[in-house]
C-alpha cells in the first residue's frame, strides 16, 4: 500500500470508520524578481521595468492510499447464502471474518509541475502642455503553459487521429450495423496526447500578449478637465497545475468469484500485488471506456480591453462633479456547459448525443452488438457485450466522458454610465456620492453540450443600478471645535467624535434558470403583493421540457431577479 493508515471500512450495519483520504503531501515554491526604473526628463516621466515569478508545485494525492472497503451482510446470511432478509446475516459479523463485499486501494500519482511568468513594460506620463498630460505604456507579458518535470502528464486530446482501435472497431461494426449510423460515419477518433521531451506543456505559447495603454487629461478650462483612456490587459492563470490521466491507478479487490464464497480476505486483500499505472506507455489507448478530463491544448490567454471618456467640473472650491462613460470586452474567455458556478463554466462536455439522434426518443435505449467488445475492458459498461444506441450514437464513443477544461472562447461586454459628486473635507465635513447604471452580456456558457458556441445571456456581474452615499462629520464639541469646552477630563471625553455613514442601493442579481425548463410566454413576474417566500416568481411562466429536446432557455432573465439590496 502507498500509506500504511487505518483503511476506509464502510459498512451497511454500523458507522463507517477511518479515512478516505490519506496524508496529503504538498510543497509550492514561489520564485519572483523585478525591476522597476524611474527617469524624469524634462516633460517626460519614463518608467520601465522587468518582471518574472516561477510557481512550483510539488505533491502526492491522498485518494485511499491504504485502500477503501464496504461490508454489509452478503457472506453472513445463511443457512442458504443467496437469501436476504432483516434478520439475516450481519455487516459486522462479514467485518469480524474479513470479508469485505467490494475494495479498492489506490496508487496517486506524484506531481512536480513548474509554472513561468514574464514581463516588461515601458511607460510615459508626458506633460504636453500646462493643458494636456498624456499617458503612454506597453507592456509584453509571456506566459508559458505548466510542464511537469518528468513529463509525467497529459497535454491534450487527439482530435482527428484515429484511435489505434478504430480498424478492428470498423470491422466488427460492419457485422451489425444501425441503420441510423452507416458504415462510413462510423469513427473512433481521438486519444490522450502525452508530454515528451519534445512537447511538454499542454497548450502552445502565446508569443503576441502585448498591452498598450493609453490616457490624456485636457484642462477644457480652469474648472473643467477633460478624461479619456484605453487600456488593453491580460489575465492569467499560473498556477502550478497538469492533468496526470494514466499516471494514478486503482486495484480493485476481488471479494468472490461465485458471488457466494468469498475470496481474497481484509487481512490480503491484494494477493497478486497492486495495479500500476499504465503512464503513457499505451499511447491514444489509455484509459478507453472511462471518464477523462483534459485541458484544452487550444488555449490562448484571457484579455480585457477597457476604455473610458469622461468630464471633471469644479462646482465649488471643495465641491466637484464628475461623468463617465466606461466600456470594457473581455475575449478568450474561459467557457462552459449550463451549470452554475465557476466549475460549470469551465467545463465542457466533448461527448454528447448530435441532435439529429434525438428523434430517437426512448428507442436510445435499445441494446445493439458492441463494437468495442474486446478492445475495450470488460470490466468497463463500454466493453461489454451490447450498447445502448445512444451510446453508440454518440460523439467519442470509445469513452465515457470527455470533458476538457478551459477553453477559451467566450467573450463578454459592459457599457456603463457612472456619475460622481464629491465635496472634499472641510469645515470638518466630506461627502461623497455615486450612480452606476450599467449592462452587462456574456457568451460563456453553453445551453447544450452540441451547440458550437456558448450562448449570449445577462451577465453575472449585471446591476443595472447602484446608487452609495457617504459621509463624514467631525462633531463640533471638544477642544478647538466650535463649542469649545476646557482641557482636563471633560475635554477628553467630548472632544474627538467623529461620525460617519454610508448607504448603498443596488439592484438585485439576475436569477439562474434552471435546466429542463420552457418558457411559455407569460411574463414570470410577480407584484410586490403576490411575492412570498414559496413562490417568488410566476410558476406558470415555465414549464419542464420535453424529454429527447434541446434546451432553447437563456441561462439568465432580466425579468427575474435577486432582492434590491439596500443597506
């Protein structure tokens, strides 16, 4: 065993005891350098520097390192051992004699996965005249995808390669034929790609991050200044991180040949030695039939272009007012299947029914000769003898999901118009003032994992409105303040208070739509009167979609969402 632990014992008749997981080891190493220079030259204010950091991570999984095993009643009930009942047979008396039901140990993987990161700019505050300053930079940033250090990792999938089972997959296909899927469709394409000396990282280099800014600032006259800017700016993701497929293994414990008489015990559950991980050896063959996440090797950095114009007026000597337009597009955006949250976002599923088969209906069902039987382990629902249509049908079929992580296709906009007054301190009072009304759309997730692009909805940062005061007040009492009071202890005590607010409105978040749901044209909202805490919205606006259909509903309503937040 990888650690010598207590073991997972589950059982049906009594608490579980011991860990899942074993000691996690980890170890990350963070190396950074920079360099900034500053030169002023006449109008000119130069600035240029150097930047780098090597993230490195080094660690070991803790996934069932001294092996997870379940008991329940199977090898103590008898006389006759094939019947079941309440009072028959007992999960602590199958844990007392040491014959688990079912086990596993595993066998993690190390990982030793360096990540770089560089970058220099140049900058330019440069006054033209008393009336116009301008801003002027670049920057170049490089930043290479994760390598391992033993290449023990996995940098893609084949995409248009066929799969070195796909002739005898062809052939046995050719037997028993669906008339839905001829012959010469019939494809097992794809693979995982595995690091070499010569291709370590997962996703090719972008060589052409660079970042222009730019901003001015014109005195239109002694009261009123003129504000513009553009900037362009890249997002990274550094950290330390490959997907090791093929590098970690599981050993399955063999409980009963029969069904009935147990066969390897608790105290040798693995007689024949563990499982070793096939690593890379077996090429596009690894790990068929089962489920395989992978990186996307089409990658290419996240980026963000923003953009401002705006006017500064001095209504008073402590008094100014100021508005804004502000845009901004996100592109290559990390993208998604329909589920919530970050995970759902940056997942997507390669492996889906084409929508021509969904005609199909409950006929998906219906079990035809495997292909893959004998090419894939019988162990595996795809290596048996017989397949569902659908999964035959299916995109990948050689695998039961391929999911790839972090493609970056989506994008996402924002226009918004802010506006700001502001009295700065004086006679012991400050106050400050904002409106924000904004929109925001997004092309990040996808409604069905066959569509070819992610769909356009409501943002999930969208406020249409936010509206915050605040405000700042010296209290008159104490010494030096209008109503003075003597020094000593009264003094003390009344002098000094200060007191200060802030208020905040914002319209509420727009609301996930769920999955499996139609909207039948009614509008969804409810009057103040009509809301309550079991039914917030009108029910009568949706309703569950058709089985065998695609999902046609926005991921986000403008029409429904969260409370108005007001504080």
């Amino acid at each position: 065993l990888q650690q010598l632990k207590v073991p997972r014992l589950n059982n049906s008749d009594m608490a579980f005891a011991g860990a899942i997981a074993g000691s996690w080891f980890e170890h990350t190493n963070t190396y950074a350098f920079s360099a900034n220079m500053t030169h002023v030259r006449g109008k000119h204010n130069l600035k240029w520097g150097f930047q780098t950091q090597v993230k490195q991570n080094n660690s070991v999984g803790a996934n069932s390192p001294a092996g997870n095993f379940t008991f329940n009643r199977g090898f103590t009930q008898g006389p006759d051992p094939t019947s079941t009942g309440s009072a028959i047979g007992h999960g602590i008396a199958s844990f007392l004699v040491g014959a688990p039901a079912s086990g596993f140990t595993s066998l993690n993987v190390h990982n030793s996965a360096q990540s770089p990161y560089y970058g220099i700019y140049l900058q330019d505050d440069f006054r033209v005249s008393s009336r116009l300053t301008l801003n002027l930079g670049i920057r170049y940033e490089w930043n290479p995808a994760a390598t391992e250090r033993f290449d023990r990792s996995v940098i893609g999938w084949a995409f248009g390669t066929p799969s070195p089972i796909e002739a005898q997959a062809r052939a046995n296909y050719a037997a028993n034929p669906i008339p839905e899927l001829p012959l010469d469709q019939f494809r097992v394409q794809g693979g995982l790609l595995f690091a070499t000396p010569d291709n370590r990282r997962y996703a090719p280099t972008d060589k052409n991050d660079f970042s222009p800014r730019f901003g001015l600032a014109y005195k239109l006259t002694e009261k009123t200044v003129l504000r513009a800017g553009y900037g362009h700016f890249y997002s990274y993701w550094p950290a330390p991180f490959v997907r090791q497929n093929g590098f970690a293994s599981d050993t399955p414990m063999v409980s009963t040949i029969d069904g009935i008489t147990p066969s390897d015990l608790l105290d040798n559950p693995f007689p024949n030695g563990l499982s070793q991980p096939p690593g890379s050896s077996q090429g596009l063959q690894t790990l068929l039939g089962t489920n395989l996440l992978v990186y996307s090797q089409f990658r290419h950095s996240p980026y963000n272009e923003r953009w401002e114009l705006g006017i500064q007026r001095e209504l008073t000597t402590d008094t100014r007012v100021e508005v804004n337009y502000v845009g901004s597009t996100a592109q290559s955006l990390y993208v998604g299947n329909s589920g919530a949250g970050s995970g759902g976002e940056m997942n997507r599923e390669m492996r889906f029914l084409p929508s021509q088969y969904l005609a199909l209906g409950s006929g998906l069902s219906q079990q035809v000769p495997n292909p893959f039987f004998g090419l894939i382990p019988s162990t595996l629902a795809l290596g048996a003898r017989t397949i569902s249509k659908q999964n035959l049908l299916s995109t990948f079929p050689h695998t039961a999901q391929l999911t790839v992580q972090r493609e970056t296709i989506g994008r996402a906009y924002y226009h918004g118009g802010q506006a700001t007054i502001s009295k700065r301190f004086s006679q012991g009072f400050q106050a400050l003032g904002t409106y924000t009304f904004q929109r925001q759309i997004e092309r990040v997730q996808f409604l069905n994992d066959a569509d070819l692009q992610p769909s356009k909805a409501i943002g999930d940062l969208w406020r249409p409105h936010r509206f915050t005061a605040a405000a700042t007040w010296d209290l008159p009492f104490g010494p030096g303040r209008r109503f003075a009071t003597q020094g000593g202890v009264s003094g003390k005590i009344l002098g000094g208070w200060q007191a200060s607010g802030i208020y905040v409105f914002q319209s509420g978040q727009a609301l996930l739509l769920p999955a499996g749901s139609v909207a039948t044209g009614q509008d969804p909202r409810l009057g103040p009167d009509e809301r309550s805490i079991d039914k917030w919205f009108n029910t009568a606006a949706f309703v569950v979609q058709p089985s065998f259909t695609l999902r046609t509903l926005s991921v986000r309503s403008s029409l429904l969402r969260r409370p108005v937040c007001s504080t």
